[in-house]
C-alpha cells in the first residue's frame, strides 16, 4: 500500500470507527489526574507491554526518530506472545500456492467477519487482512523471522493460510523483535508496574506514574517514578484471562475451575485503569476459550498441537460415550469449545483422534512434537482403533462407523456428516499405531477492549473523540476479531496494529 493510499485508508477508516455502535458497560467521564512535581525520566513514547504489539509499536516508533521506552511488569518480557504457538495468517503464502489453494486478504476478511459475528469494525478487518503479507515479509525481512516451508489450517478459516516460525512458538518473533530493538539502543525494561496513567485537565495522556522493581503481584512493592511521554503511550498490555475475579465479571462461567492458557501476569489492572480515565471499552464479555487443550496438563501445554494439528484436520473428535463425533473439527473455536465444555458438564470425556498417517503429515510441520506429547503423557498411544476404545470405554462399532463414515466423505470429497473441508492431501484413517488427547477447553483469549481508531488511538467515553497521547493495539484492544478470534490472527492483529500505532504515536507533536 503507498503512503498515499494509506493516509486516505486511515482518515477514512478513523470516521468510520469514531461512529461505530458500542457495547459493554459505561465508564466514569475523564478525570483531571495530578501532575507530578518532577518527572523522573523523559521519553517521546512509551510502549506499555512486551508482547508481539508492544515490541512492534516500539520498533517503529524507533524507526521514526523517536526515544522510547518500553515497560513490562513481570520479571521477564514477552507476555503471552512469547508462549504463543508461532502461527501467523498469511493469505497469498507460496506453501499455500504449491497445494493449488487459492486465497486473498479479502477471503480472509470475510472469514474474520463472518465468525466473527459481524461484531468486528470491518474496516480494522480490511486494513488488518491486507497487511498481512507485507507485515509477514518485514519479520522475515527486517527481523529474520524464520518459517517452516509448511501451511496449516485452524478453525474457521475457510482455507489453509497460516505459517508456522521454525521453533513452533510465538518466542522465535519476540525474541527478533527483541534483539532488534536492543540494537537500536531500547532495552526493555522487566519489573515496570504501570500504576496509573496520568491525564491531564486538559484531556491529554502525558505520562505514568509506575513502580520500578515491581514484585508481581505485590502492589506496593518497587520505587514510585514517574515518567514523561513526551507524544505519546502505547497500551499493549494484552487480556485478563488469567484474572478469574474480573473475568467473571464479564462471564461468570468461567469460574476457578477453568485453567487458563495465559501467563500469570495477564490481569486486569490496567483495564480498570483505562476505564477510569475515561478510555471506551467494548465487547469485554467475548471471551474464548481454547477448545483442544488437555486437563492432563497446567496452562497451554502442548497437547493442543496435536488435537489441532494432527486430529482436527486429518483426524477426528469424538465423544467417547457415544463413539461418535459432535462437532465440525474446524468450526470455529467458540463453536468446538462450546461443544466439548457441553459434554464435559454432562461427565462425558472427548478425545481428539488421528492415526499415523496423519502424525506423518502433521510431524513435517512439527518435528519433534509428537515424541514430547508421549512422553509427557498428553498424547496417548494405542495399536489398533480396538484398543483406543478399550483405553477409554467407547463403544466399539459406534467408533468404528464414525472412521468408516469420515473415510468414505473422505473418498467422495464431499458428505462430510460434520461440515468439515477436507485437508489437501488427507488420506483416509487405517494406519496404525493410533493416538489421542483428551479435550478440556481454558480460557485463552480477551476479543473485547479498548475501542481505538484505524490509527490505533483510543477513543473516548465521553465524546467519543480520540484521548490526545493515547494509543493502543493487540489484546488490548476490542473490534478486530468480534464474537470469536480466529486461531493465527492474533499474532497478525498484534504486529499489523503494533506496527500502526507505533508509526502514528511518533507522528505526535510533542506537549511542554
């Protein structure tokens, strides 16, 4: 996209988004924050948060002349990005081209929007979607990102579009950006705690109050400091999945007895700060829940790469007291979560099936990964279909029938029972030696947030105008994925909105 393009995208964008209908509960008009006496060290921006979007913000902000800081609470950087699973959508991608599978930013748009449940600001989408090549392009160029030469599929998504990184986690991009960063003289600095965010009467974001040497999650711990932003805050502080107080707020469901995927330190104080100080927040109560981890194992695990990788698009779900599958494997993540808790509340386990012929498949994309599932006793393994059953008391030719029925769909390449596409280059389930996972969905993702603008400034409650200083992206931030965040669309949402409010943040005319 030219410059030009970009800023007639942008200002147009911008006045669609500051009309856009809004949801969740209102927050208390601005208030007129204190200013320090002194300001204890000064920057032109101030990224909050390490993750994908933080770093990105950073980078560019850099890149465009100014100084900047960037600030994490807990005692080692990286977010829940660094624990990501390394999967980014990428429409238009050459292992996509080489299996004849056609794609285009804007398939991929409208597959956002219609899972998403048209709750997402479509032109967030649009912009989001067809950055998406040269933003995976800039990690491999400008970072030295690194990507299997492997494309895979996630639920929802209505072909085969994402890029694996080599080490199979979000940690093989945070620790480019990272390392690119520390070349350019910023450092990111661990053990930060944003304790408030200070905005002027006069309505303007101009600096933080923190605490430096922070103990997570020891709220008075670390010096009190204050600190100058000179044009801008970026927030990148990510969800609150790992906050079950204030999760419950929103779904009160997803109470302790649901792990969670994030980090410990993916809590909700500076969502109740942003609130305070009058920031819109829309859609906190779409919460997603990862559908294929396991209860064999605490928080993300790696069981999932399995029930995903290998059982969800060459294998199948099954409910083990009926022997039968009960959902589309690659619907949605709401819609298979939503299934699997539903069995699981009625006492029935669920595992993810596949075969050796699809372990082979999915083993090129993953090497190595299959070997650590066994022996970390989360991925189980069985000779024959007759002793998967035994293994978990499922009804034998109920199970039976549910393979033969997926293989002859299969053949016929249509007649799926479920709805499911089929994998190119799938082949049919008789291989032996067999594996499984079981199913037990964790609370993975916050899609609600901030509402900011297509140059990621975030918008007020009050007048429903941008906050001057104020800029957000990624977690965040709410109106890009809707009702369900499709599975590799959160590192694309956090680097190509990172990337964005970085630029823009360092485009502000400095205050004082």
């Amino acid at each position: 996209m030219t410059d030009l393009n970009r800023r007639h995208f942008l200002a147009a964008g911008a006045a669609a988004t500051a009309g856009a209908m809004l949801s969740g509960p209102a927050q208390a008009a601005a208030p007129k924050d204190p200013m320090p006496a002194k300001w204890d060290e000064t920057y032109d921006v101030v990224v909050i948060g390490s993750g994908f979007a933080g770093l990105a913000a950073a980078i560019e902000a850099k890149a465009a002349g100014s100084t900047v800081a960037v600030l994490e609470k807990m005692p080692t950087y990286g977010g829940n990005s660094i624990i990501n699973g390394g999967i980014l959508s990428v429409p238009g991608n050459a292992p996509q081209k080489a299996l004849g599978v056609k794609d285009s930013p804007q398939l991929l748009a409208e597959d956002i929007i219609r899972e998403g449940q048209g709750l997402n600001y479509p032109e967030k989408v649009k912009l989001m979607a067809r950055e998406a090549y040269p933003t995976w392009e800039w990690t491999v160029k400008t970072l030295g990102v690194e990507y299997m030469d492997k494309v895979g599929q996630e639920g929802g998504h209505s072909v085969p579009r994402f890029l694996y990184t080599k080490n199979g986690s979000g940690s093989a991009v945070v620790q480019k950006e990272v390392d690119y960063l520390a070349k350019q003289g910023v450092k990111v600095r661990t053990r930060c705690y944003v304790e408030t965010i200070i905005r002027d009467a006069d309505g303007r974001v101009k600096g933080l109050k923190v605490r430096d040497g922070y103990r997570f999650p020891k709220a008075d711990s670390g010096k009190v400091k204050y600190i100058k932003a000179s044009k801008a805050v970026v927030l990148c502080y990510g969800g609150f999945g790992a906050d079950v107080k204030f999760r419950t707020k929103y779904d009160p469901k997803l109470t302790a007895k649901f792990d969670t995927t994030n980090q410990p330190g993916a809590t909700s104080e500076l969502w109740r700060e942003t609130a305070r100080i009058g920031c819109t927040q829309i859609q906190q109560d779409w919460i997603q829940c990862g559908p294929w981890n396991s209860p064999e194992e605490k928080g993300m695990g790696i069981a999932l790469y399995f029930a995903q990788g290998a059982a969800a698009t060459r294998g199948l779900w099954v409910d083990c007291a009926t022997g039968k599958r009960f959902v589309n494997e690659l619907a949605n993540r709401k819609v298979r979560a939503d299934a699997v808790i539903n069995l699981n509340n009625e006492g029935h386990k669920c595992i993810a099936l596949a075969d050796t012929s699809a372990t082979d498949a999915w083993k090129v994309a993953r090497p190595g990964m299959l070997e650590k599932e066994l022996t970390a006793g989360v991925v189980h393994k069985a000779d024959t279909l007759e002793d998967v059953a035994k293994m978990n008391n499922i009804p034998l030719a109920a199970l039976k029938k549910s393979v033969d029925d997926y293989n002859k769909a299969l053949a016929a390449k249509s007649g799926d029972e479920m709805g499911r596409t089929f994998f190119p280059k799938a082949q049919p389930m008789a291989k032996g030696p067999w594996y499984f996972s079981y199913l037990s969905p964790k609370v993975h993702h916050c899609m609600g947030g901030l509402q900011t603008d297509i140059q990621g400034r975030v918008i007020g409650i009050v007048d429903d105008q941008p906050i001057p200083g104020l800029y957000a992206a990624g977690e965040s931030t709410g109106g890009v994925h809707g009702a369900v965040r499709l599975g590799s669309c959160a590192t694309l949402d956090c680097l190509v909105n990172g990337r964005i409010a970085g630029k823009a943040a360092a485009a502000e005319k400095a205050w004082g």
